[in-house]
C-alpha cells in the first residue's frame, strides 16, 4: 500500500475511533421542529413605544446591549414574556433578563412536551422521548438555576451560568464535544461527565481555593455537536458553525472580564476554529483535554495572544485517534506532542475520557489554577519537559 492510501485511511478512521470517545450513538432524540424563524419573524413584526426591535441575526451585541438599557424595567420584562426565545438566546441582552425569558421558554417547552408525550401522535419511543425532555426541563426549571441559553428544537441546545455574570471579572467557558444535547447536558450520577456537572466543579473548587473571588462559570452547550457515527465528527463543519455562536457569545462579555476556554474532546476544534476570531486580550487561557485536535499543526497557527495549554490523562484513548489532517478529515496535531507547542499539564486520576473534571483529579485542580490565574499552581504533564509556566509567573 502506498504511503498516501495508508494517510486516507489513516485519516478515515478518525470517523469511528473519534465518535467513540462520548458513546455510541446511532440515534439522536429529537424534539420539535425549528422554531426560531418563527420566533424571529414575530419580534421583527413587534414594537416598542413605537421603536423597531432590534434584528437579532444582524445587531452587534452592543447595539442590543444600548437598546434594552433605554427601556423601562415593564418594558423589558414584557418582551421577554412575549419573546422569550428571542431575548433569552439574545446576546447584549442582560443576563438576568434572559434568565427569566429562558424559564419562560422553558415551562412553554415543557407544556409542550407532556402534551406530546401523553397523546397519540407519536410512536411509544416518541413518547419516550417526550417523556425524558419534559423531566429535563423541569430540571432546568428548579430553583435558581441561571440558564442563559436554550433552544428546544432539534436535539436542543442549552447554556447554564455558575455565578453572577454580570460583576465576574473571571469568567471560565466549559465547551463540551460529541453527542451533546438537551438530554445530555447534565447527568444524575457521574455528574462531572456532562457540561453541567462540569462548570458546577469547576465554580465549586474556584469558590473553594479563593473565597469570595468574582468568577462566574458557563456551561456552553450552544452549539449543533456531531452525533453517532458518522462523518461530522471526523471534520470541522460543525465546529465552524460553533465557532460562530461562541465568537458572538464572548464578543458580548465586557472587556474587563478575563476569560478562560476550558475546551473538551470536539469543542476543542471549534476552540481552534474561534481562537482567531476571538478578542485580542480578553481571551486570556485555551485549554484543551481529551483533544483530537485543533486543526492546527502548531498552536502558533491559532493566532491568539492566549495561553494555549493541553491535558490528556494516560488512560484517555483519544490518545490513539490518529492525529493529522487529509482530504478535509482529522484534526491536525496532537495537542499534548512537543510538536504542538502547547503547555502540557498533569491531568492525573481523571480516568478516562469524561473524567477530567472528577474530584480530587490534578486535572481539576489544574484548570482551576488556570481559571483563577494562579499559574505558580499548576501541575505540568512531563517533568522532563521544560516547565509549562515559563514565563507566566
């Protein structure tokens, strides 16, 4: 076989080794239909005190951000009620004003749903289904819970905050990779494995190393994700898409908040995608763990002023996804090779794929370090290697 036919199929099988990595999935749950173009047609019909709105595919998050700050208090509480899908998924928009519309949103999803799941339109599984998106909206309702983001169309997409966004001056994004979905999105056991438990871990070691540090955490599960097997996750289609979502999310964040990307699996391809995209200098940390890639060859390719660091523990068998690019398959170099030009920290005891944010694992107690800025902290991964803090501390 010659050295170019052993590449393609080299690079073929990043299709069923990479799909893995999350589970196998030949199926995804699906819920109703697109609503969003609905949604949108009925806000850009609407008006305030005789003011258009403001077109939510084409105004800069500053322009919403000025627009919502000229309305009264009954004003902006009206239109979340009467839009809650467009001005909880709308950023410029307060965050606890799209709090409140989410949970709007979500009780009218909810509805929806039982309605689904009791009926006879559906098959049983359909029913099923219904059935399981009801419970998880209702999760999602309980309490507090500050949820930034949702959309129920589709296999749903969700974002949830720990903390107070709106005076954080750290801000960490959990991105998460393959088969993430509404009914993904947290889990009752194992918490640490789905977005949710993830930013929750983070905020609760964050609170616990700096008591009363202004750090806010997002779930970000904003995003189409590859699902089953298939060739969506062996490319950068779906990150591409990503990437844009989670560029307008930070463009909307205020400049004096530093941010750090904690990128899983996939969703640190679409970090890759984004990073030059992003705001130079607010963007202060890129770490990625379990990577099959960032469609780069070299972090110096990501064009980012941020530190880039990755993680993989030894039992991670993203390890032997094989890492190049061809034919538009792959993902480009190993984040964790010398090659990359990565710091690589120790990402001991997280035991697996999912477990990167399990207690008592140095990969957690890393990643907080690096959220809270406190490099001197950080456990490298090869200490044979020069110290992955050079220079930051």
């Amino acid at each position: 076989m010659s050295p170019t036919s052993l590449r393609a199929l080299l690079a073929l099988a990043v299709v069923f080794v990479i799909l893995g990595t999350t589970g196998w999935t030949a199926v995804r749950p699906h819920g109703p239909a697109d609503l969003r173009t609905a949604a949108v047609s009925a806000w850009m019909r609407a008006t305030v005190a005789g003011h258009r709105l403001p077109d939510p595919d084409s105004a800069p998050a500053g322009a919403v951000a000025r627009f919502f700050a000229s309305l009264t208090h009954p004003q902006a509480l009206r239109l979340a009620r009467r839009h809650p899908l467009v001005v909880g998924n709308l950023n410029g928009v307060p965050p606890a004003l799209r709090y409140r519309a989410n949970r709007y949103e979500l009780a009218r999803a909810r509805a929806g749903e039982r309605a689904r799941a009791s009926g006879n339109t559906l098959t049983p599984a359909g029913r099923k289904d219904a059935a399981r998106r009801a419970e998880r909206y209702t999760s999602l309702l309980a309490g507090h819970r500050q949820i930034l983001a949702f959309d129920p169309s589709g296999a749903g997409r969700a974002a949830e905050v720990f903390g107070d966004l709106a005076t954080a001056t750290r801000v960490a994004v959990v991105v998460p990779g393959v088969d993430t979905n509404i009914l993904t999105f947290e889990r009752e056991t194992k918490t640490y494995r789905a977005p949710v438990g993830m930013a929750r871990a983070l905020y609760r070691r964050e609170q616990a190393a700096e008591p009363g540090a202004k750090a806010a955490v997002i779930a970000w599960a904003d995003y189409v994700t590859p699902s089953g097997v298939g060739l969506d996750a062996s490319t950068a289609n779906l990150a591409e898409h990503g990437a844009t979502r989670l560029q307008a999310l930070l463009s909307a964040l205020p400049r004096r908040q530093r941010v750090s990307l904690f990128c899983h699996s996939y969703g640190s391809v679409l970090c890759g995608v984004a990073a030059p995209g992003l705001a130079g200098g607010q963007i202060a940390d890129i770490t990625v763990f379990g990577s099959p890639g960032m469609h780069v060859r070299r972090a110096a390719q990501l064009h980012t002023t941020a530190n880039v660091w990755a993680a993989r523990d030894s039992s991670d068998w993203i390890e032997d996804v094989p890492h190049l690019e061809f034919a538009g398959l792959g993902h480009g170099t190993d984040p964790v090779s010398r090659k990359f030009g990565a710091r690589v920290v120790s990402a001991r005891g997280a035991a697996g794929h999912p477990g990167y944010f399990a207690p008592d694992t140095t990969s957690l107690a890393n990643f907080t370090d690096i959220a809270l800025g406190s490099y001197a902290g950080v456990v490298c991964g090869d200490s044979t290697a020069p110290t992955c803090t050079s220079g930051l501390i």
